[in-house]
C-alpha cells in the first residue's frame, strides 16, 4: 500500500509540474519540433480535398495576402 501511495504522489506532482506552464502563464500546450508543417506538408491526412475547417481558413489566409 505504501508503494501505491508514493507512486501516485509521484504522478501527481508530474502532472502538476508539466501543467505550471498553463497555469501560470495560460499557454497552450505546443510541439516542440513545429509538427508536421515542419516537414514541408500542408495537411496531415491523404484526404483529397480539404475539411471545411481548413477552406475556411485557406479564404480567410487569401483575403488577409488580397
């Protein structure tokens, strides 16, 4: 019972102390390496066209570039 309890304390203050960042400073969680955009493709699926999500943003990107 002793090693159940430390190693949920344990745990406990893991999470804690990778959730200091969104406390303190409310900023979401982010990639350490840029995700996939990093590799050059635009979409992470082999869908052959967009979601709507993604026109959405895709007209809003080329109103903001008109």
């Amino acid at each position: 019972m002793v090693v159940f309890v430390a190693t949920f304390a344990i745990f406990v203050l893991v999470i804690f102390g990778m959730s200091l960042g969104w406390i303190i400073k409310r900023k979401s969680i982010q990639g350490s390496c840029g995700g996939i955009t990093a590799l050059g493709m635009e979409k992470v699926c082999d869908c052959p066209e967009p979601c709507d999500a993604r026109k959405k943003r895709m007209a809003r990107e080329a109103r903001r570039i008109l």
